[in-house]
C-alpha cells in the first residue's frame, strides 16, 4: 500500500483530483492562461508537453515519490492549474507541496490558499506527517512569500542545485512545517482566506 493513496479533496469550490490523462486538455488550457511556461523559474509545461508532463508524474506516482493532483473548479469542473505532494519519505512521515501552477486567471484569489489547506490538512490530520516540506528557486520571490505566508520556516539555501529550463543553474530554498506548528498555521490560514477581500 502507497503512502498516499488516491484521495479527491474539496473545500470553497475547489477540489483536488488525483492528475490523469483525462485532465490533459484542461490542464493545456490552464496553462496556456497567461503563458506559463514563458516563466523560466517555474515548471509549468508547454502546451504541446502536456501530455509528457502527465505522464512524468504518472510514472512518479507509480514509483512512490509523487503524488500529482490537477485543481478543478468544482461547480464547472474548469482546471485551474496542479499541485503535489513530491519527496514522499514514508518511513520518517515527511512530504514536500510543489510543482503548483495556476492559470493566470486563478492567481490571486482563494484557489491557492485553499489548495494549501487541503494538502496539508490531509497531509498532517490524515497522513500522519510529521514534516512537510516546499522548495523554490530562489529567484522565485513571489513563490517564496507565498511559502511565508503559510506559517512555514527556512531551512536554508542549496546552492547550485538544480537545472531551469533556461539552462542556468538554479540556487533552491528550503522550507518546512512540523506537525506541532499545524494548529496555528492552519488557524492563520482559514483567518487569511476567508477575511474581506478589498
């Protein structure tokens, strides 16, 4: 038995399902929503690798070591973009949260915050975790605040760790939350998504 087994998850109109061939096309649309892949810091696939960027994950998923999700509105069953848990380390309880992307048109609203709560309360509540992790590259600011806000802390800086699309090398920041900072985050984060938006 995996780890993480196939789960859908929802809350405010999002859910979370379990990334198959099936979402290709929506997941071409999402990230054709503001050209994301034009983006060097991020690991949005082109339209025409969609289907290649699926099967990758598939093929993790198959090995153990990720577990993708697409995220749909779920009134209309739109794609809005993916998440992850990746570096499953079953035997210490520890995931990371990564290879997010959200259609340009999603950013900025309740999707992310929401999709966050949904992964790490099932991450820690139902998985048992007891660490979960997010890395980005650290040109990636926006990402990095976004991590922040979460309640999570920094570990620190790999440095020449990892290829970019472009061909650079990129430096990689490393964050994580443990099981007992959960509770506090988790209040933060329901006051931050459902507080007035001006």
């Amino acid at each position: 038995m995996a780890f993480v087994e196939p789960v859908t998850l929802s809350d405010r109109g999002i859910e979370l399902v379990p990334l198959g061939l099936e979402h290709e096309e929506g997941l071409r649309a999402a990230a054709m929503d503001g050209e994301l892949w034009r983006l060097r810091i991020t690991s949005v696939p082109e339209p025409d690798q969609v289907r290649r960027y699926i099967e990758d994950a598939l093929q993790m998923r198959e090995a153990g070591n990720r577990f993708a999700f697409v995220v749909r509105d779920q009134a209309t069953g739109t794609v809005l973009g993916s998440s992850s848990y990746h570096d499953i380390l079953a035997n210490v309880k520890r995931v990371e949260i990564g290879y997010t992307w959200y259609a340009k048109s999603s950013q900025r609203t309740h999707v992310n915050t929401t999709c966050k709560l949904l992964l790490m309360g099932h991450a820690f509540d139902t998985l048992g975790c007891h660490v979960v992790g997010w890395r980005t590259d650290n040109f990636n600011f926006a990402s990095q605040r976004a991590i922040e806000r979460l309640g999570a802390k920094l570990d620190g800086v790999i440095r020449g760790h990892a290829p970019r699309r472009d061909g650079t090398i990129r430096d990689t920041v490393i964050y994580s939350m443990r099981a007992g900072e959960w509770p506090e985050a988790k209040a933060q984060l329901l006051y931050l998504r459902d507080k007035p938006r001006n």
